[in-house]
C-alpha cells in the first residue's frame, strides 16, 4: 500500500525573478492569495552576469538590427532596475500596498546565494518558484531552512 503525501501548508512564498525573465507576476500574486501565504518577490540581480558584462570580450546583438556592440554594465544595470520596478508595480497593482503580506526585494548575489538568504530570514514551509517555467508547474516545497547548492543551482 502506497503512502499518502503528507499535507503541507505553504506559511511563505518565495518568487525568483531574474533579468530578462518577466515571470508571472499575475499567477504568483493569484498563488500567494490562494493559499493565504506570505509572498517575497525576489528580483535576483546576478553578479556573474554583472562581471561577464564587465569583460572586454563581452558583447551584445541587437535586435533587429542584428549589430554588434560592446555590453554596457551601466545600462544592463539600469535595465535590470527598471524591470524589477515594473515587476513590483505588476503585483502591488494586484495585491495592494506592502506590507500586507507581501514585499518585494531586489538581490545582488548570484541566485543560489539570494535564495539561501531568502529561505534563512524566515523559515516556514515555503513554495519556491523559480525564475524561468510555469509557476504553476516549476516549484519546490522547501520544508528546511536550507538547501544544497547543487539543488538550487539546477533549480534556479
């Protein structure tokens, strides 16, 4: 006889956002209404993106043009803040003003480091989304303050 899956409820959720990964605010905002959790958006602003940017070497494609440019970190950066405002604005406009229940972050850390310290400030049972799929099908119920680096790196 198989067993049956034990019943969690989710306290936390934890929404990773990365540059040039727009999420789903909407669904995550839904989710986090749905099962009366807490929701953290977390814009993770990846520091070895941020260093690759900074290397000679580096360059961009635009589009449509398809021309070739050098990567400017300074506009990477400020494309980067601009969308994590527009992120915020997208689920405040859906679940109001923080703090109630909700707030969002913006990270500079590579992602695995700004999950970790996301799951360290407040453990509760908590849904982690990564930044790229479906919310509804990409996540993870955490149920410990801590997971490997492997795991997060292959998830994140």
């Amino acid at each position: 006889m198989a067993e049956s899956e034990e019943e969690v409820r989710i306290g936390r959720i934890i929404a990773c956002f990365a540059p040039g990964s727009a999420g789903a605010p909407q669904v995550v905002a839904r989710m986090a209404r749905e099962l009366q959790a807490e929701l953290l958006g977390l814009f993770v602003e990846d520091v070895e993106l941020l260093r690759f940017a900074g290397m000679p070497f580096a360059a961009e494609v635009g589009f449509p043009s398809a021309a070739r440019r050098a990567m400017d970190v300074g506009a990477l950066e400020r494309q980067m803040r601009a969308q994590a405002r527009a992120l915020e604005e997208a689920l405040a406009a859906i679940l109001g003003p923080a703090p109630e229940g909700w707030r969002f972050r913006v990270e500079r850390a590579t992602p695995s480091q700004a999950v970790s310290a996301a799951l360290a400030e407040g453990y509760a049972p908590a849904l982690l989304i990564p930044p790229r799929g479906d919310p509804r099908a990409a996540r993870l119920v955490v149920r410990k303050p801590e997971l490997s680096d492997a795991l997060l790196r292959d998830l994140l």
